[in-house]
C-alpha cells in the first residue's frame, strides 16, 4: 500500500449472516439424499415381492400334494354337480314339452274322434231319411224304429223312441206311447207297467204327432233289485189297432238298438 492511496474501508456484514462456504455442504447432502429415496422405494418394493413370493412358496400347495388333489377335486365336483343340475333341468324341460305335446295329441284325437262320431250320425241320418222319404223307400206303417236307453242314476233312466211312418204320406199320425218292461228281481220274472215305471197311478202315455218320423223322450224309474231284460213299446194312435215292439234291454242300451219283432 503507498501512502497516497486512501485506506479502502472494509465492508460492512450484516448480523447473523453465514458465509456461503457454510451453507454448501448441507444443500448437498440434501441432494444426495433426494437422490437416494426412489432407489431406497424400489430396493423395499423388490424386498415386499420377494417375501410375498417366498410365503406363497412357503403355503401354497405343491402341485402334486394331498391339498391340491383333494382342492382339484372339489373342482371337479363342483363342476359335475354343474353339469347334473343343468341337464336335470333340461330334463325337466324336455319331459314338460313332452307332456304337452302329449296332451295336445289327445285332444286332438278325441276331436277328430267326436267329428268322425258326428259324421257316422250324419251319414246314418241321411240313409235313415233316404229309406224313409227317398223315392225307393219301402213304404211302411206307424213303427217304432230304435230305442235309445240311457241311465241317469241308479234307478232312472232316460228313453228315447224314434217313430216313423210313410205309407200315408202327408197324413199325420196322432196317438200316446207307453213302455213296459220285463225283468227278475229275487229270482222271480216280473213286469213294470207304465204306472210303476212312471211312478204315478194313472200315468199318461205321451203323445206323438208327425208326418213322417218324431223323437219321443221321457224318464222312467227301476225298483232296487229289478234286473230288466227286454222293453216292449205300445203305440196307441187316435184312429187304428195299438202297435207293439219289443227291444231287448241290451239293445236298448246302445246307441241304436233296432226292433227285434213287430206283433
């Protein structure tokens, strides 16, 4: 220093200031250790996965063991009872269409049967008229041509009597008609008259009236025990001998039963 030149003043520090050279070593210890921490996260993550790899090799079971056997086989069951319950169930649905269609076949075949009943009672119905009216009928007087019997409870019965007529054609026949019949009851032979069979004292006969042919109907009354064997029917028109027919009462119990003998 010359003797000329001013004495330089020194600065001034302000208080509780630290010299860079201070502060250096700690900013890089932070970063050192900032730099550390993902490499610390991954080292603690591989450990994690190696422990949790090292336990499932510790409890799993070998593949070859009783454990694993016995839970492959519960598997297998569990997919068994799968596969039973689900065909059962396809069974079950199969046997229900089966019955279906079943019941759809015999209601089928009970219609067709009751068409071709009613076509075999057309078919009956137009030769009956073609005998009776037709241009080659046989000409014949007041008859009885069927009986029809059909039980209504253990001692009624209803009856059905076809009557006919063609020989005076245009001409109505007027008159009353009357059952009785003949049976065994106690071992015994008996006959019911309309009165018994009516159940009414003087019963009236019941009345026909037709040109050519007419249904009468009506209800009759068996005693307990009466077993019958054969049905006479009596005609008694207003003008003219009575007429009398005999069914047996097998006949009378068909659907048809044809005369078996005009007196």
């Amino acid at each position: 220093m010359t003797p000329s030149d001013p004495e330089q003043p020194h600065p001034t520090r302000p208080a509780g200031h630290v010299p860079e050279t201070v502060a250096a070593p700690s900013a890089a210890r932070d970063a050192l250790v900032g730099g550390r921490t993902p490499f610390l996260l991954a080292v603690v993550a591989v450990s994690l996965l190696f422990g949790l790899w090292g336990l499932w090799r510790v409890f799993a079971p070998a593949p070859d063991s009783p454990q694993a056997q016995l839970e492959s086989s519960e598997r297998e069951t569990r997919g068994q009872h799968r596969q039973i319950e689900q065909l059962q169930q396809r069974v079950t649905t199969l046997g229900r269409s089966d019955q279906i269609s079943r019941d759809a076949n015999r209601d089928l075949q009970s219609t067709l049967a009751e068409r071709d009943e009613e076509i075999a009672g057309l078919r009956a119905d137009v030769a009956f008229y073609e005998r009776l009216v037709g241009s080659t009928a046989q000409r014949r007087g007041l008859a009885v041509h069927s009986l029809r019997m059909q039980p209504q409870n253990d001692t009624a019965w209803h009856f059905t009597g076809t009557l006919t007529q063609n020989l005076n054609r245009g001409a109505v026949s007027t008159g009353q008609l009357t059952l009785a019949i003949e049976g065994t009851r106690a071992g015994k032979l008996e006959k019911l008259t309309w009165p018994v069979l009516r159940q009414q004292a003087n019963a009236p006969g019941l009345t026909y009236s037709f040109k050519y042919f007419q249904q009468v109907e009506g209800d009759i009354f068996l005693p307990t025990g009466f077993t019958p064997v054969r049905v006479a029917v009596r005609l008694a028109p207003r003008s003219g001998p009575a007429i009398e027919q005999s069914f047996t009462w097998a006949d009378a119990t068909r659907d048809i039963a044809p005369a078996t003998a005009t007196p």
